[in-house]
C-alpha cells in the first residue's frame, strides 16, 4: 500500500510536469522559430526604410510607425475613459441593478471576438462618423476593445487600496474626491499601468479591429495625419504571408520578429514596472 | 458646557439595531469613556458622532446629535469632521512619510504654505509627544516606526486639523503596555485643551484617565455616571458585573 502511494505520488508529480512542460515549450518554440528564421532579416535597412517591389523588398518601416500611432491613439482614448469608469464604478456607484448590469456589460464585452469590434468600427467610426478608413478609427476601434480590460484592471487595482485608508482621509476632513486623488489613486497606479501596459500588447498585436478600420494593403509612405491610413505590423505580416506571392520567408519572418519583439518587450517593462512599485509599496 | 449631545439615537445596520435610545451629554473638556463587551455598540456611537456610519450604505440612523448646538446632518460633513477628529484602534498611517502623513489634514483643507505647514506638524507631534522620536526623521515612512509610535503619529495626525473633539476608538487594543501608557498619559494632557470620548475594551483603563464612564450592553446605555461612581458603587446591577468580570 504505501508503495502504491508513492508510485500515485509519483506519477502525479510527473504529469503536473508534464502539463507546465506543455505550456512552456510551445512559446519557448514559437520564440526561436522566430528569431532563428528572422534574425537574418533584421538590418538598419529593413526597420527604416519603405516597403519596394510590392512589398517582396525594402523595410518595414511605414508598418512600425503605424502600430505605435494606433497605440498611442487606442491608448489615449481608453486610459482616460477606463481609469474615470473604473473610479465611478468602485468609489462612487451604488450597488444596485443598473451598475450591475453595467458591470456585466463591461465582463462581456472583454469577451466579444475582436473582429466584431473591427466591424462595429466600420459601422460607427468609418462610415456613420465619418473618419473613413484612418488612424482615428482605428484607434478608437481598438481603444473600444481594450476598455474592458484596462476597467477591470484600475476597479482591481483602486478596490485592492485597504479601506481603512479611506477612512482615515476622510476623518481628517478631506472630501471624497481628495480621498480618492491624494490617497486611493496614487495607490492604485501600479496595478493600472500594469493592466493597461499588457493591452498595450493586445493592441499592437490584433489584426481583426484594424483591417476594416485603418489598415492599409500597401502604403510605401508615413501617414501625415490622424485621418490618413496607415500600414500596420499585423495586418501587413498576413498580407507578405498570403496576399502577395513569392515573398521572401526571410521578410516574412523578420517582421514577425519585429512585431513580436514590440509586444514582448512592452510585457517587458509591465513587469518590471510592477516589481519596482511593488517594492515601494508601503504597507 | 455641554458639547456634543446625543438625544434618541437609534441605528440599525441591514436592519440589526446595534443602538437603542441613546440619550448622552458629552461635556466639553472632559474625558467620557465608553465601556461594554463587544458587539454592544460603542464604536456604532463614536462614529455617529463624526458621521463616519454614513460610509456604510445600509445603515439607517434615526435622532439627533447635536455638535456645539448644531443638528450635525445640517453641518457641512467635511466642517463636522475637520472639529471632531478621530483616532482608529489600530495604528493607520496613510502609506507616506511621517511628515506627509501628519501634513495631510491640513494641506486638504487648503494650507499650502512650507513654513506654515512646517509649524503645524512640528506643533502637533509635540502635542503627541512623539516629536523627539521623529525629528530627524520626518521624511521617512511612517510605516517604519513601531507599533505605539504609529499610534501617537495618528494622534498627532488627528490633532493637526485643530479639532475640538477627539474620538479615540480602543486606541490602545494593539499596543504593548508602556506604549499604551504613554497614549494615556497623552490623552490626559489633551483634555485641558480638547474634548475626548474614549470607547475601550479595557476597563482599567477607563478607571486610570476618565471623569465620566458609561457603560454600554447589547446597545443600550446602561448607566452613565462618575468614573469613581461606576467603579465603586454603581447603580445598576450588571455595570457591577462587568466591571468586576462576571461576563465581558
């Protein structure tokens, strides 16, 4: 009997082994793939200069400028919005039906399929506002996809801040609102930044939200305006992959490269911005 | 004088009435203790007393406290608590440093001035008499001091906004017997200068520095009289028994 158990033991250990291995391996695959394949293309060259010989030659440069714009532009519509929405909700909304079901609303959408969000974009930003297919609506489409999840984050991030510390604040007379401004914010801003720095990531990386809404096929120029398209590193890797024939593997890895590099990268600082905060962090 | 007066107050909390009929008399620059087992309301009647219950959306509060002869829900609640401040049973300083953290009532309500701001700070640790511990380190965080310095940083913290009513909820419930010896003695210091209402679950303590004692149970005020009454002859049946021990 208690050599069963120790073989059960065993056995267990191994395939709880075996399960993390599972996990691991693929990225860690996925990761050298990439690099072993693209490495070879990545030069001065290909990250700063124009697209040539319908995209089979040259750089990749106009796609690395358009995903930081639509990121910039995601990014700044959804912080604002999400940080203000999260505020309302966890300090001053009372809990009845409608925030509820706001904050159902809010789950869901996190849910809903990207490419939904491009043609929802189409439909609001590109055709009904009028922006066209441009870096704003593109923005604001994927700004609208990444809402969710920055609110979910600040409301964890501002309910993690210890009540009691409310209460001190306003024992000594400070308003709700300084409460929140000098006490529960500046609280609360690691686990914001660490939750809007992964979206971040999501943001550069989702192709579905922008096809419809900004992405342009093939642009060999910078966009000179918010309401200008733009080329973007997804967008442009599905079409080097399977729009356009005999591109070489080299180009099409390498841009993967790149824009694998910018979303593992922006992970990067998330964490290492959350450990330096987290060492500070007072109580 | 009377200063602050409590008359019928009811409070319930999702419908548990944790407070039944309170009628008291606070006086001004006297040190009213409130004793009682727990769960018999005290701390319910000190935070009506600045309004804090508030913060808990199911609490439903019937009666009248009067403040200086204002009706408080008629004050300006931040007003209310800027002169009647509060001292937590646990030591909670706000995650800043110890200056920061006893500046904080005051810059909120508006003082911006360095030096101002370097006087009242300065006056206020003082009045805690913990300045002579902190000095040299004001820019430190407060979490770094011990468990009882905390405790007299937050009382320097309350008496900082210049409130005229200090409320000390079991101040010393987490504290080592010399610290608590030391917030006691502050205690009796301030009463020349402030009004204090001290709930406690120490009855002893209450015996050492309170001029009047009341005596809560299930949320009823049982009795409210002299300390040296309460201690020694009091009137109702089971204040002699709590006091002696029999339960609590």
């Amino acid at each position: 009997m208690i050599m069963n158990s120790k073989i059960t033991q065993k056995a267990a250990f191994f395939f709880f082994l075996l399960a993390t291995l599972l996990i691991v391996i693929p990225v860690g695959l996925i990761v050298f793939i990439i690099v072993i394949k693209g490495a070879p293309a990545i030069s001065w060259d290909f990250l700063f200069s124009m697209p040539r010989d319908g995209m089979r030659a040259g750089g990749i440069f106009p796609a690395i400028i358009g995903t930081i714009c639509l990121v910039v532009g995601s990014i700044a519509f959804a912080l604002p919005i999400g940080v203000l929405a999260a505020i309302y909700l966890s300090e001053y909304s009372r809990d009845n039906l409608l925030t509820r079901i706001i904050k159902l609303a809010i789950v869901n959408l996190s849910g809903v399929p990207s490419v939904i969000f491009g043609l929802f974009g189409l439909a609001l930003f590109v055709v009904f506002l009028g922006f066209g297919a441009s870096i704003l609506a593109g923005s604001l489409t994927l700004g609208i996809m990444v809402l969710p999840i920055i609110i979910a984050a600040s409301r964890v991030a501002l309910e993690s801040v210890p009540m009691s510390f409310r209460e001190v604040s306003l024992s000594l007379g400070a308003s709700k609102w300084q409460t929140i401004r000098h006490i529960v914010l500046p609280n609360a801003i690691p686990g914001i930044m660490t939750g809007t720095i992964l979206e971040i990531g999501r943001a550069a990386g989702e192709t579905a939200p922008i096809l419809f809404t900004v992405a342009a096929f093939y642009l060999p120029q910078l966009p000179k305006s918010i309401f200008d398209q733009a080329m973007a590193l997804p967008y442009h890797l599905y079409v080097i992959s399977t729009q356009v024939p005999n591109v070489d593997e080299k180009i099409r890895y390498g841009t993967a490269l790149v824009l694998l590099a910018l979303v593992l990268s922006v992970n990067l600082i998330a964490i290492i911005i959350r450990y330096k905060l987290r060492k500070n962090k007072k109580w | 004088m009377v200063k602050i007066n409590s008359k019928n107050l009811n409070i319930w909390f999702d419908k548990i009435q944790v407070l039944k009929n309170i009628n008291i008399q606070i006086q001004s620059n006297e040190i009213l203790s409130i004793i009682g087992p727990s769960n018999s309301g005290k701390t319910s009647f000190l935070r009506s007393l600045n309004r804090m219950n508030e913060l808990e959306p199911t609490s439903k509060i019937d009666g009248l406290i009067e403040f200086d002869g204002t009706n408080i829900k008629d004050m300006n609640v931040e007003l209310l608590r800027q002169k009647v401040g509060m001292v937590f049973a646990l030591p909670l300083p706000l995650p800043l440093s110890i200056f920061d953290n006893v500046a904080y009532g005051a810059r909120m309500h508006g003082i911006k001035n360095k030096q101002k701001l370097q006087e009242i700070v300065e006056k206020a640790l003082n009045h805690a008499y913990i300045w002579d511990e902190v000095k040299d380190r004001l820019n430190e965080s407060a979490f770094k001091l011990s468990g009882g310095q905390q405790q007299r940083l937050c009382i320097a913290r309350t008496l900082a906004v210049e409130p005229e009513v200090i409320l000390f909820d079991e101040p010393c419930s987490g504290l080592d017997p010399i610290s608590t010896a030391k917030v006691e003695e502050t205690m009796l210091q301030l009463k020349n200068d402030y009004t204090i209402v001290l709930v406690t679950n120490n009855v002893k303590q209450a015996a050492r520095v309170a001029d009047r004692t009341a005596f809560f149970l299930s949320g009823e005020l049982v009795e409210l009289d002299q300390t040296d009454k309460i201690f020694t002859a009091p009137s109702d049946q089971r204040t002699d028994g709590y006091i002696r021990g029999k339960f609590g």
